[in-house]
C-alpha cells in the first residue's frame, strides 16, 4: 500500500503486490500444517478430491464476492455493507467476522504460530537427534504439556505479530511477502524432491493422490468446506479488507483466480512433502495436530546432510508464513478499535493484543489436557467453531447478499463497469446465488457434529 487514490486512501503499491499479500494472507499454517494433517485424517486422496472442488466451485466464487465488496466499499468490514447501500443487518458479517476472526481465529492462530519459533530453535539444538532415534512424537508431547514453554511462545509469536501491526502493514506486508513467498516454494520443491525419494514413499503417493470414495463422510465434507475457507483466508472479511485497498482498474476475478490458485498449490505441494515421508517412515498419518511437527523433523533426521539446516529453515519459513496471516488477523481488530472506539493504531493493538493472548492461553495450555469444553481439548473446541461454523456462516452470508441483494453492483465491480471481460461472469452468478450457499447450508446442516 505504497501509492494512494484521489481520495487520499492507501492503495497496494502493484498488481503483483497485491496478489503476494492475499496470498500471504491466504497462505499459512493452514496450508503447511492444517491441510496435511486433515488428508490424513479424512483418508487421504478422496478429501483432496472434495477440497479441490469445494474450492474451485464455492471458495473462489465467495474470494470474487469478497474483493469485490471490499473493492466498491473501500472500507473495513463493519462499515463496509452500509458504505455499499445495504441495510444494517448485513453488518452482521462484518461484525461476525471481526469477532471470529481478529479475536477467536487469532486466539488458537497464534498458539500454533509459537510453536513454529520453538522448534526453529530446537532444529538446531536437541530436537533431531531425538527424532533420529524415532522420539520426535514425545518431544512433542512434552513441549505441549509444558504450560510455562507453550504460553512463552505463544506470547512471544503474538509480540512479534503486534510488533509488526504496530507500524502499518503497508511497505511492510507487501515487500516480506514479494520475499518469503518464492522462498517458501523453493523449500517445499527441495523438501519434495527428498521426501520422494525415501524408500517405501510410493505407498505415501498413492494414499495422497489415488482417490478411496468409500472414505468419504459428512465430516469429510464439512472439513473441507471449513479448510477451503480457513485456508482462502474466508469469511471473516479479510478479502473485503484487502480488496478496499485495490485500485479502481485492477481485474478482480484474475486477481481471485491467481491468489486462490497459488493457496492450493502450495497447499498440494506440502502434502506432496508430507504423506510420501510419513509412509516410508512407518508412521501414522491420522495423528491429528501434530503430524508436522512431529513428522517432518523425522524427515529432516534422515537427510544425510544438512537436516539441521532445513529444519531450521523450513520452520522459519513456516513461521514467516505464519506472521504474515497473523498480521492480516490482528489488522483486523486493530481496525476495529481504530474505528469503532477512535483508539490510537497503538492503543489499539495494545489493549487488543492482549485481549487475544489472554483469549488464546486456554489453548495453549489444552493440549496438555486441560482445560477441555465439553470433552473437547479448549484448543479444539474453538478451532472447530472458528472453522467448521464461522467461517461457513461468514460466507454463507457473503454469498446471500451478493447473490440475491447486491447482484448489480458486484457484475459491475468483476467486470470493471463493463469495460474488461469476465466469461465466467453467469457461472459465477450461478455458483454465487444457488451452488455455494445450498452447498454451504446441506454440509453445514450433515456434517456438523461435536
Ligand atoms: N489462511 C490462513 C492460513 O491458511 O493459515 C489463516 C487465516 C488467515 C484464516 C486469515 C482466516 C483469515 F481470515
């Protein structure tokens, strides 16, 4: 957001800055460590199958309809739907997503982002030699039950987030995502090309790639749904945020199309790192949570040179990847504070900060076995309701009022006032008012289960 519009609003500085930023958004532990780890425990390629799916048919739709909201507000969510003419009670998705997203998302989001700065360090301390001799799982086990370790680093993750919102995200989200992305994709290429390579990795490929449909269960479908807008960065008004920094001129439907595809990709390609290794190494890919945390540094050990470095390098990477959607998260309840409460951008992400840390230690500590809702570890009480209601009921939304209140004015943002061309424009109609809130609502309605 070098440049501003005539109206003095800050803009992204470039087309290409722009679409490294959403997917910076986009991108993030949800790819590396989310993703995997629910192919493993759906069963592998049939969820991948319903991802790929659900993402192009209802998770790219819903990103169009959100720039473009964003785009023709040119204003934050809460504030967004009444900038565009809509009566109040649309708010509510702005409100919704405020809360589910700059407070609760943030609060689990950031537990995890702690994790990935310890074993940064302990790639190059004690962690491989344990996960040499096949101990990675209980080093795991024992960080997580730790409270005073696992609070430490969560703490230390949202700091270094509030650090960064503290000074703008403009120069400084643009210009680290131009870097760390390319960086990102190199590391997952090289992590591939070894985790193929191991003996026994076909068995891991086939798991990954050739689908088994009799796995597929309401929870399948709920999961992917609940992944695909979690990982899009959906339904908390994210996109509506970025896409109000957007010029005028720029095409949103490839701008969409480019961000989504690049979050799918990478994705893919960590579970392409993934599933081969767990397979060749004998291990269990249905483990839940942990699988890259405890998988990957045993991939590392085995490396004959250099695991030590790619360890490092790979949670770096992870956790840079981690920052950059935290900051699009806390950004989130900055601009709310700003906004609603006139706070100064440092108060607010003081008094925020701290609201979202306090909300967050539960979760750190859950994990280690308490403190539980309804029989539910905390951490994974709030994660489901974050993924598996808010985030559908988000865009659930987005798509009722796009598809059946606001219809014109969205035709009118995709396609630039009619000037350039969008030759999915009725598909997108399509998918928009009937495809993506029926399927929303009947997975929604079968598959949730506690
Ligand atoms: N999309 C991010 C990821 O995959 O890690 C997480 C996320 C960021 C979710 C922002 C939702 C959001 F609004």
């Amino acid at each position: 957001m070098s440049d501003s519009n005539a109206l003095g609003r800050e803009q992204w500085g470039s087309r290409l800055g722009f679409i490294l930023a959403a997917a910076g958004s986009a991108i993030g532990l949800g790819n590396i460590w989310r993703f995997p780890y629910l192919v493993g425990k759906n069963g592998g390629a049939a969820f991948v199958l319903i991802y790929l799916l659900i993402t192009v048919f209802i998770g790219l739709p819903v990103m169009m309809a959100e720039f473009a909201i964003g785009r023709a507000a040119q204003k934050s969510p809460v504030v967004a739907f009444k900038a565009i003419g809509a009566t109040p009670c649309w708010s509510v998705i702005g409100w919704m997503g405020t809360l589910a997203g700059g407070f609760l998302t943030l609060s689990f989001y950031n537990v995890v982002g702690g994790w990935t700065i310890k074993y940064m360090i302990e790639s190059l301390g004690g962690l491989l030699p344990l996960a040499a001799d096949g101990k990675s799982g209980d080093f795991f086990n024992a960080f997580v039950s730790n409270p005073y370790g696992v609070v430490f680093f969560q703490v230390t993750f949202m700091a270094l987030t509030m650090l960064v919102v503290l000074g703008g995200i403009g120069k400084g989200i643009e210009r680290a995502c131009k870097v760390v992305m390319p960086a990102l994709f190199v590391i997952l290429i090289i992590l591939i090309f070894r985790s193929l390579t191991l003996p026994g990795a076909e068995v891991g490929v086939s798991f990954y790639l050739k689908p088994d449909l009799s796995k597929l269960t309401g929870e399948t479908f709920l999961d992917a749904l609940g992944q695909s807008f979690f990982s899009l960065s959906l339904g908390l008004g994210i996109m509506i945020t970025y896409g109000s920094y957007l010029g005028k001129e720029e095409h949103l439907p490839s701008s969409a199309v480019w961000t989504a595809s690049l979050d799918t990709l990478i994705a893919l390609l960590a579970g392409l790192a993934i599933f081969p290794a767990v397979f060749a190494m004998g291990l269990e890919p249905g483990q839940g949570a942990g699988l890259s945390f405890v998988t990957l540094p045993a991939v590392f050990a085995k490396m004959p040179a250099g695991g030590k470095f790619f360890s490092f390098l790979f949670f770096l990477l992870l956790f840079f990847a981690a920052i950059t959607s935290s900051m699009s998260l806390m950004e989130v309840s900055t601009a709310f504070g700003i906004e609603k409460f006139k706070w100064e951008r440092k108060k607010a992400v003081c008094v925020m900060g701290t609201i979202i840390v306090l909300l967050g230690v539960p979760s750190a500590l859950s994990l280690g076995g308490a403190p539980t809702i309804a029989g539910k570890a905390f951490f994974d009480a709030v994660e489901y309701l974050c993924n598996n209601v808010f985030l559908p009921l988000g865009s659930f939304l987005a798509c009722l009022f796009v598809g059946w209140v606001w219809l014109p004015g969205a035709r009118e943002e995709l396609t630039n006032q009619g000037k350039l061309p969008f030759p999915w424009l009725n598909a997108w109609v399509w998918c928009i008012r009937v495809v993506a809130p029926a399927a929303i609502a009947y997975i929604f309605v079968t598959g949730l289960k506690w």
